[in-house]
C-alpha cells in the first residue's frame, strides 16, 4: 500500500512565467504589478479637488463638491467604467497588507477632510467663507493625493506614510 504523496512541486520557471504574464496584465490595465493599486482611484479625489479649485473664481461650483460623495476603492471601481475594474479590485484585496493599510489611512484622511469640508460649506452661506475652506482643503488635500501616488507607484513607506529607504533599497 503505497502512501498519498503530495502533489507534484511547481517547476520554478511556470511560477516565473505566472507571475510575469499577470504582472503584464496588471500594467497593461494600469496597476501597478507590484503594489496591486491603481492610479485611477485618484481621479475620484482629483475631481473633488479641481472642484475646490474652482471655488475662489466662480462660487457656484460649491454646488458641484457638495454633490461629490466619498467612494471606497471598490465602489469607484465598481461604479467607472474602467475597463479591469474587476481585476482592480481582485488587485487591491491581494495587496501588501502593510501596502494596502499605508494606502488606506491616507485615502482615509483625504475622504475626511473633504467630508468636513463639504459639512462646513453646508453651514456658511458667505462665498468668503467657502472659498477659504476650498483654499485650505485644497492645501490639506494636494499633498495626501501624492502620497497615495507614492504608494500605488511603490514608493514604499514604513507604516506612517514616511519612505523607509532600507525596503527601497532591497526590493
């Protein structure tokens, strides 16, 4: 009687070659092979921010942000006509958790302060007022978009958003 043996071992050039087609098919969709994210989330929080932009020269855009509604990751993809939207979401949950939390914390900042900025416009009716909170939102905002670039682009970081430079350097 012979014993079950495991199932044969993967040859290493079939992991290889699995591993370079679906790192093509993540570029050839525009996410990024090796953090699993997409750029084009961002367009979500770019629009809020030309919106806010916009504010200073023509007041009746407050209208337009304050119908801008927060979208997690999976609802923008879900809800956009991107053409790998499944693979991005599929992308995203397979993620680096450390990567993906990195991501998250700073989307999550970024969806809050857009948030309270357009409770606040909400409240005040003076186009002074509003275009202050467009100003200082924009200011907030800006720099936590790139920051999330950095990330989906591989820019590593150490858990709070800063670069850690030794990951850099070995990976």
């Amino acid at each position: 009687m012979t014993s079950p043996s495991a199932p044969p071992a993967r040859p290493a050039s079939k992991t290889a070659a699995d591993h370079s087609a679906r790192a093509a098919l993540l570029r050839a969709a525009n996410i990024n092979p090796r953090t699993g994210l997409a750029t084009d989330y961002l367009n979500h929080f770019n629009e809020a921010v030309m919106l806010l932009e916009m504010i200073p020269d023509m007041p009746e855009c407050v209208e337009d942000f304050l119908t801008w509604k927060p979208l997690s990751y999976a609802e923008h993809f879900t809800a956009s006509n991107f053409k790998a939207r499944d693979l991005a979401i599929e992308a995203y949950n397979r993620a680096d958790t450390g990567t993906r939390t990195d991501f998250d914390n700073i989307t999550s900042a970024i969806t809050s302060i857009l948030s309270a900025v357009s409770d606040a416009m909400r409240k005040v009716q003076l186009d002074t007022t509003r275009t202050r909170l467009a100003q200082q939102a924009t200011g907030w905002v800006k720099p936590l978009v790139m920051r999330a670039g950095g990330v989906i682009n591989g820019e590593a970081t150490n858990g709070n958003g800063a670069a850690d430079v030794e990951y850099i350097m070995t990976h």
